[in-house]
C-alpha cells in the first residue's frame, strides 16, 4: 500500500484515505493510520511530497526510521486516551446511579419528633437542646461528600447548619443554591469548647423546606455579586449587594444610632416633627437646589428643614427631625450626597456655650447607646476595631485659629496659596487637620462671609458668627450649626449680603415679630457620622440607596 504525506496541504484525520487528494501531514500520522484500519499489515511504503521537485518521493530511511518512533508515540497516546474515555464513562454512569438514588430519597419530617418551636434566628441561640424551626435565606453553602453546611440568615442573626445522611444526600440537597429560601428544623446544640459559630450554637438540622429555590449557573447569586466587582456595578446590583455582611451590618449600626439619637431627644425633651420636603426657599445657597415643577409654580427639594423647625419653637419648644435633604452637589466627593438624612435640632432660650454642651452630649450619649446595643456594638467591633468612643468636653478650636495651624503645617487652600482668615477650609484641608488633630473638635466662629444669611455675628468679633461644625477624624465635618439671628432688621440685613429676597420667607420672619427668642440649632449628617462610626472610606456605604450625579437607581 502506498500513503502520501503533504506537510503543507494534508491532515492528520483518521477519515482521511492516505491518497494524493487526502494525504495525511506527517509521516508518523501515516503509519499509525495504516494500523487503524489493519493491525496485521504490512508496513505501507510512504511518498513525501518535495516542493523544489512539485512531486511525490519516497520516503528517506532515516525520516522512516523518525516516522516510526513517532507513531509508537501516538499507538501509546491513543491507548491511554482511550483507558481515560472508559473510566470517565465509568464514572459518569456512577454519577447518575447515585444521582438516580439520591432522586428517591424522599425529604420527609419525623413526626414522633417533638413540635418545632418557630423562632427566629437570634431567639433560637437560646433554645439550646431543644427543636426549633427557622426560616431564611442560604447565605453560605458548603458540603462535603456526607456533610452539608449551610449558614442561615434571616436579619435578625445567623446561623450555622448542618445536614447530615440522606438529608445531605438527596438530590434536592445537592441542587440548594446560594440565597435560596428554606425552613429548616432540627435542635440546636452547642458548638464544641474552642469552636466559634454565630451565637455559640449549631442547628442540626432534622428536615427542611424549599420556600423560594435562587438560579443556579450563569444567574446564580454569586455571578452577580462578587467582592472584587466594580463599585458601579455593585451600585446596579444594591438590592443583592445589600445582603452582604458588611452592608447590611453598616444598616443596622444605622437603625441603632437613629433610635440612640431618638433616645438622647426624649431624654433631652425635645419633640419630633416632621417638616415638608417640597418647600419654596433655600437654606444653604442656591447653587445646590433641585429644582422642582409644583403645579406650575417653581419649588425645590429642601435642603435643610432648619426654617420649618424655628416655626415649631413657639408651639413645641425644643424641636427635633430626621428628615431626608436634598442637595445638587455637582462634585463626586466620598462625603457628598444629593439625598441624606439629616438630623436637625432647634433650641430656645440658650446660649451658643449651651448649645456646644448639647451637642456634645448628642454626640457622647447617642454614641454610647449605640456601642451598648447588643446588635449593633459587636457590628462597630468587627468594622471599626479601633474605633475609641468620644468624651466630652471636645477640643474647641475658634475659625482664626485653625487657619493658623493650617499655615503652621504648610497645608495649603484650594487655590493653593496660604491660607488667610476669610478663606472657606475646603474638605482636603479640613480632613488633613482634622486627622492631625486626631480627635473631635468643635471648629467655631467663621467669618460672616462664608456662612448663611441667618447666623448672627459675636458680640466681641463682628466679624465672626456664633457658628459651628463639628469635626470627626476620617470624615471632618458631620454638623453645622449655629445660633439663630433673632432681631428682625438684622436678619433682613442678612438676607440683603445673600443677595436673597425676603419675601417667601414671611413665615420664618414672623418668629421675629411675635415673640422672638434666642434659639439655635445644628444639623447632622447621618451618613457622615455612620462613615466616622463604621469606618466606611464612602458615605455612599452609609445609605440604603445612594443618590448623588448619575445615580438615581435603583
Ligand atoms: O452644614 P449644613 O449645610 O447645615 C445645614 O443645612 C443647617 N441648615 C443645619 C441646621 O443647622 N439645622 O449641613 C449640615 C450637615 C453637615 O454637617 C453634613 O454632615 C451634612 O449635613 N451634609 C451632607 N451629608 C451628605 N451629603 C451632602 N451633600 C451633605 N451636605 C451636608
């Protein structure tokens, strides 16, 4: 038999024939093809095609004897490929007797077990030997060839599971997916001496329920959401990123500290009210106002509901809110919003020292309450390890005095020149010295100039205001407030320097003409102070769903 070898148009293909118009690419191919169709035969003889000649020439002796070592080669490639085809078939059908039998296995509840105790899953760390049943979502899911662990979360803990025999065999087991939703029964346990689990305890787990199965493969849940993502993506996904540890850790800290600042209020005996978001003025400059259509008439978002609160004094006392502020803030910055819960807080009859001690005490006591809250605590533990609660008396640092111990460390303005009294300290240098400093400071008395039309200026320096922001270390400012102007000709003058016409303003200038009183307020960013507490980088960490430029979704 004679074959042909064409190393530039043939093809190592056992459907090939070997002739001139199916010639094989090298000779080695060609032996062991001749072997494939007759085990016996004699050796072919093999015609290699030369291209300085445009034709077919035997073969060389030493190319044959090269062929021939080449097709052992490929005799002895074809043999193992062929063991591993076998064995892979093998343990294919293994897989679907096993997956057949595991089909069978039926999940079904022992009835002479005692009643499952519904709970959920931070009740049940004090049922400890008894039978509970817990519903939630698969947060982490685990297995071994006999074992199943799954890691249960249902916002109120989490909790470690563990299925063993036909349950972690059964088909419906194997095919559980990540954040599917189960009810699972069993007893609790603790967890052995030295080994750590939510609660301290384990639920081994007697049977279950599927209540929602989560996709699997390309829709899975950890397809969508992985930790190296980018944040615009994971921004997208906010409804699924929310259920990470970390996220919706910093949401609980924030539940705890709303309710922590509610209880330092009452305890203060300041009333809650709830002002309008759909307003017709501007508190803090009109650059940063959404703008609204209100049937025609222009209105805007507010942006701080301080004005609405002073109207609540003569009636209410001392008032409180936390109540959504909008502003449009232009600039990407890690402290910036254009929606934040701002708690705001008005006081009457005091002075600007009292109105520093009140804030001071907010801070102090809403933070203590907090770190002492069995939920949250632990959260700040684990996000903000080093995190050191403030005590009062905070370092009070006057407006004139820090610009000096900015020009003291050469830390420069934004135009980047030295700074100047006069000079608004922009976020970087405001940071810069707030993490120098390293603790809380009471920065008061700026220059009338660069604060709003409604601060009144100090008797012993007009040109400064009763005025004040609070700095934390990491963020810098979480509060601005100060007294209120409580004389009405001064206040117009105020308006006036702003450039501002008074005349939708007529309710709020009313507090000066029936009944004026010396009064003063601040206002709290809460996702600035959750940024400081939970040692989140971004504000944006900080609020369910952040909004701020080129986001409004989801
Ligand atoms: O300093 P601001 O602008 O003060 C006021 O709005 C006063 N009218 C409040 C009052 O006296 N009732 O804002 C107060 C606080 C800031 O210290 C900061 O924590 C937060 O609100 N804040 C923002 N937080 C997130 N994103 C923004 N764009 C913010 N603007 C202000």
């Amino acid at each position: 038999m004679s074959l042909y070898i064409n190393d530039t148009t043939g093809i190592d293909e056992l459907t090939r024939s070997g002739s001139q118009e199916q010639s094989y690419k090298t000779p080695a191919f060609a032996l062991f093809a001749a072997q494939q169709f007759d085990a016996a035969a004699a050796e072919p003889k093999l015609f290699v095609f030369k291209t300085e000649e445009n034709d077919y020439v035997e073969i060389s002796a030493s190319a044959l004897k090269k062929a021939r070592k080449g097709c052992d080669g490929l005799k002895k490639k074809a043999i193992k490929q062929k063991e591993q085809a076998a064995k892979q078939q093998e343990q294919a059908a293994a897989a679907a007797a096993k997956q057949m039998a595991n089909m069978h296995i039926t999940i079904e509840e022992d009835k002479s077990l005692p009643a499952a105790l519904r709970c959920k899953i931070d009740q049940s760390y004090t049922h400890v030997g008894e039978r509970v049943k817990v519903s939630g979502w698969i947060h982490r899911l685990r297995s071994n060839k006999k074992v199943v662990f799954i890691v249960l979360r249902d916002g109120s803990g989490y909790i470690q599971c563990v299925l063993t025999g036909n349950l972690a065999l059964a088909q419906q087991t194997v095919d559980l997916t990540l954040e599917s939703t189960v009810t699972l029964y069993g007893s609790i346990k603790k967890v052995p001496e030295g080994k750590s689990a939510p609660g301290g305890v384990e639920l081994d787990v007697d049977y279950y329920e599927i209540v929602g199965l989560a996709p699997s493969g390309e829709e899975s849940f950890s397809n969508k959401i992985t930790e190296d993502a980018d944040p615009s993506i994971l921004l997208d996904q906010r409804h699924l990123a929310l259920r990470g540890e970390t996220l919706s850790g910093v949401m609980k800290v924030r539940a705890a500290l709303l309710a922590a600042i509610r209880r330092v209020y009452k305890e203060e005996n300041l009333t809650e009210v709830t002002p309008p978001c759909m307003v017709q003025t501007q508190v803090e400059g009109g650059s940063t106002l959404f703008k609204l259509d209100y049937y025609g008439e222009e209105a805007f978002l507010t942006q701080s509901s301080q004005l609405y609160l002073e109207t609540c004094l003569p009636s209410l006392g001392d008032v409180y809110c936390m109540q959504e502020s909008f502003r449009a803030e232009k600039s990407h910055t890690r402290r910036h919003l254009s929606e934040y819960t701002h708690i705001e807080a008005e006081l009457t009859f005091l002075t600007f020292d009292e109105l520093l001690q009140h804030i001071e005490t907010l801070i102090v006591n809403s933070i203590q309450y907090v770190l002492e809250d069995p939920v949250a605590g632990p959260i700040i533990k684990e996000l903000n390890p080093d995190f050191v609660a403030p005590k009062a008396p905070f370092m009070r640092l006057e407006y004139k005095d820090a610009i000096e111990w900015l020009k003291e460390h050469q830390i420069l303005n934004e135009e980047g020149n030295e700074f100047q009294f006069g000079d608004d300290i922009a976020e970087a240098a405001e940071r810069k010295m707030t993490d120098t400093i390293g603790v809380p400071i009471l920065l008061t008395k700026f220059p009338v100039e660069i604060k709003s039309f409604y601060m009144p200026r100090c008797k012993d320096d007009p040109r400064v205001t009763e005025s004040v922001d609070v700095l934390m270390p990491t963020v810098g400012e979480i509060t601005g407030g100060s007294m209120r102007i409580n004389n009405l000709e001064e206040l117009m003058a105020g308006f006036k320097r702003e450039g501002i016409d008074p005349k939708p303003y007529y309710w709020f200038i009313d507090q000066r003409k029936y009944g004026t009183c010396p009064h003063g307020g601040y206002g709290i960013g809460t996702e600035r102070i959750l940024a400081w507490l939970c040692n989140r980088y971004t504000v944006r960490d900080c609020s369910l769903y952040p909004r701020f430029s080129g986001r409004c979704k989801p």
